[in-house]
C-alpha cells in the first residue's frame, strides 16, 4: 500500500497598524464585491468584528480580518488590528486545487511559496514579505492509497473504538450540518487547546464537493494540526526565526510526530479479525485475563467508542491495565476488523515514505 507524508494546510498572521488596516480593507472592499462579507456568526468577548474574503480561493488563500470597534472608555484597552491568512501551500504554487496532492517543502517550494505568497501581499496592500508573518499552524498529514474502500471503512472503525489522551476531547460535527450522521460517520476527530487528531475518509469529502469523478480511488488522512506554541516547541532561535525554516524543520520530523500521536492512540500495534484477535487470546496463560480481554474485545465490538466499551466491561483500573499490557505482548489491538473484512491485518505504522 502506498502512503505520504506531507503539510495540508498552513496558517499565518499579521498585526497591521489602523492605518494599513483600512488600506487593505478599502482595496479588498473595492475589488472584490460579493467575495469580501463579514462573519456574522462569529462572537468576540473583546469586541473584535470579523470580515473574511474568499476572492483568492482558487490561489488556496481565504483572508481573516480582524478590527476591534474602538472603545469610548480609555479605561479599556484597544486591541490592534489583525490579518489572518488561511493557505494551502500546494494549491498556492501550482495555481489549482488538486485534492489529493500535498506541500513537501522542499527547498525550490519553500523559495516558491516565499515568491508567492509575498507576491499576493503586496496586490492587497500590505507592504511586507512572507517572513515577516508568523506561523499560527501547520497540518501535518499521513495519506494513506489502499487497495479497496473496505480498508479505508475498517480504519475509521478501529480507530474510532481506540482510546486517547485525558486532555483531548471527542469534535463530532453538530445539528448545523443537515448531513452530520453522514459526515460523523467518515471522520473523527479528537482536539485539545493545542492540537487537533483528524482521521477521515478523503473520498467521502470529494463526494460532497462533486469531485469524485476525478479522484475515485480510495483515500484515507491522518491529520495533526498543531498550534504555533505546540510546533515551536524545542525548535533554535535560528529555525524559529525563519517561516521556511520552521516548515522545512517540521516536515522532516512530520513522520516522527505523526508516529508518536499514533503511539498515544496505542494505534502503533496492528488490528486483526475479531476470530483471529479471541483466537490469540486463548494463548494467555492466566484464564481470569483470558476472560477479561474477552470482555473488552466483545464490548469493543458491541460499542462505537472506547470509553464506552470500558465503562459497559466494568474492568477495574487494575485490571485494564493486565489487560492492555498482555494485548501488548501479543501484538495486537482489542479493537477488531469485522470477520467479514476482506482484510485480514490491519497496520498504521508503515516503513519509508513515498
């Protein structure tokens, strides 16, 4: 099965005097009619109006802009004004939006996005350059090119009934989406203030977008977005210092970082047929742990969440514990394929990269 790492998705932004604000607020307003709107839906407790403009789309950039209303208490202190800017690096280089090709920030790409992307701030007003903005988040991703759309069912399955960190909490798309059973059913996601896990059916999503004729082959997307403070962390002044250098820095580690989020999920460990799993079971020594991991396999199957499954087991702390570390020595997951699937294993750590 082929796979590839790469960055979907990047965000930046920039602090702009009141001055330069509505420079670039008069220019977007004057040339970019119906496109240039502002966010009714977005609240702010410190007073700051949203407007977004969607005229670069298809150069993969949507702009953010942020103005706080000016207060007449002196007492309370006015916020500065501030650019947002949302891109995809991929479609910004090559001037379209394929949906299944992704950023690798290579050297002559990060010299292109620097020529580009300071190209687009000048033609809205803004006179600095791509290094002068900061990072406020990169996407990593893992894609994954199987065989059969089964793989890709299955994945979402397990990965679904896997624990993960006490921090992080379960982002399931709300009553706003008329399609959310649908859109839940395809992607998962779990976030915290920092860092956001997103597993989800790319074919699914061309569907919804009408672009499935294009790109019918089955595809599935392990996705990391982390914050500026989150993927900062432990870098040098000297890389820190430097947007491209950030990028190219994080790229190379993105196979390490993306592994160790997996670890976490405990999804570094196959995932096997529910026969095959209880078949293995029957190997352990003690025949109380047999019974337990017989349990949670049974209750994995039966419920759609790990916590769930746990809770309706009725394992105590202690005994979870037995239970995952002789999973562990077997190598493989509580969670199970369907005996159905036409795939027998199933792995998310693989070796190299395309």
């Amino acid at each position: 099965m082929d796979f590839r790492y790469g960055i979907h998705t990047i965000e930046l932004f920039h602090r702009v005097s009141k001055k330069d604000f509505n420079k670039v607020f008069q220019h977007l307003k004057s040339v970019n009619f119906g496109s240039f709107y502002p966010d009714t839906t977005y609240h702010s407790e410190k007073g700051l109006t949203k407007y977004i403009c969607t005229s670069y789309c298809n150069q993969g950039v949507v702009l953010y802009l942020y103005q706080q209303v000016r207060s007449k208490n002196k007492a309370k202190k006015n916020l500065a004004s501030f650019i947002h800017f949302r891109l995809n690096p991929h479609t910004l280089l090559h001037g379209e939006y394929v949906p299944k090709k992704v950023f690798q920030a290579k050297e002559n790409q990060l010299k292109s996005l620097d020529k580009e992307m300071t190209k687009l701030l000048h033609k809205i007003g803004l006179n600095c350059d791509f290094e002068q903005l900061t990072l406020s988040r990169i996407d990593c991703c893992l894609d994954y090119f199987p065989n059969s759309q089964d793989w890709v069912d299955e994945a979402l399955r397990v990965v679904r009934r896997s624990p993960y960190m006490k921090q992080y909490k379960l982002c399931t798309f709300g009553k706003e989406f008329s399609n959310r059973k649908k859109k839940n059913a395809h992607s998962w996601r779990i976030c915290c203030k920092t860092t956001a896990l997103t597993v989800y059916d790319k074919t699914f999503q061309l569907m919804e977008e009408d672009l499935l004729e294009q790109y019918d082959a089955p595809m599935l997307r392990f996705e990391v977005a982390r914050s500026g403070a989150k993927f900062k962390r432990g870098l040098s002044d000297e890389v820190k210092g430097s947007n491209k250098k950030i990028l190219k820095t994080v790229m190379d580690e993105s196979e390490d970082t993306i592994r160790s989020y997996m670890e976490m999920l405990h999804a570094d460990l196959p995932f096997v047929r529910y026969s095959d799993c209880m078949a293995k079971i029957e190997t352990v020594k003690h025949a109380s742990t047999r019974t337990n991991m017989r349990l949670l396999v049974e209750k994995l199957s039966d419920c759609k969440s790990y916590a769930q499954a746990v809770k309706n087991s009725e394992l105590s702390e202690s005994q979870l514990r037995t239970v995952r570390k002789q999973f562990e020595k077997l190598g493989i997951q509580p969670a199970t394929l369907k005996d159905k699937s036409e795939i027998e294993e199933l792995k998310f750590v693989l070796v190299g990269r395309l």
